[in-house]
C-alpha cells in the first residue's frame, strides 16, 4: 500500500498534464460547463505545477529553483496587484487572485513543456554521442 502511494504521488508530482485532464474529465463528467471545467482543471493543475517545475529543473540540470519560483510567483503578485490598483482604484481580491493563479498556470505550464522538450533533446544528443 505505501509503494503504490508513494508511486501515485509521484505521477501527480511528474505529470501534471494528467492530473488536468483528469479534472478535465471529471468536470465534464459531473456537467460542469466547458469553461468553468478548464478552469476548475488549470487551479488543480497550477498547484501540481508548483511542485513538478523544480523537479524537472532538478532532475534535467541538477539545480534548485524552488525558492526562485516562489519569489518570482510573490514578486508577480505584486506587480499584478499595482496594475490593478492603477487602473481600477477598487481592487476586488477574488478576481485578482484569479488573475494571478491562471497566469501563473500559463507561466508554469509554458516552462514545463519547454523543460520536457528540453530534457528530451538533451537526452538524445546524450544518447547519440554514446553510440
């Protein structure tokens, strides 16, 4: 029972993009609308996301970026909190959380596939050098 928890955990952690489409699948399932399910799928996914990003850094390039993220994620929170602010006077938290946790899904998810694509072509010229 713990390996096969331990192995559940790891394929949340390392393949975010099932753990979308799971969510996906299910918001579908249970008749969520089309756009409330992706975006009910992209919350889930960015929390995962969160964790996968620094693995995938650390295992392609042996590096630790997880305290890097989490500043960057703060330091765009603010950023996006004085754009709101300038522009609206009135800010309204819940929208502008959303705002940030959707962009960072964006963001996370743009650096996850480039690190897998990454990843994948450095293994190949690894593998070809080697043969």
């Amino acid at each position: 029972m713990k390996d096969f928890l331990h192995i559940l955990i790891s394929i949340i952690i390392f393949c975010p993009v099932l753990i979308f489409l799971l969510v996906l699948f299910i918001g579908r399932k249970i008749n969520v609308k089309g756009t409330r399910a992706f975006g009910v799928a992209s919350d889930v996914t960015t929390f995962f996301l969160f964790f996968s990003v620094p693995l995938a850094i650390g295992a392609v390039w042996q590096i630790n970026i997880g305290g890097f993220l989490v500043i960057t994620a703060i330091i765009m929170a603010m950023i996006f909190t004085y754009v709101d602010w300038r522009t609206k006077k009135e800010i309204e938290v819940r929208a502008l959380l959303r705002k940030i946790w959707r962009f960072l899904f964006l963001l996370l998810s743009a650096a996850y596939i480039i690190i897998c694509v990454v990843g994948i072509i450095q293994s190949l010229i690894e593998y070809l050098q080697v043969v």
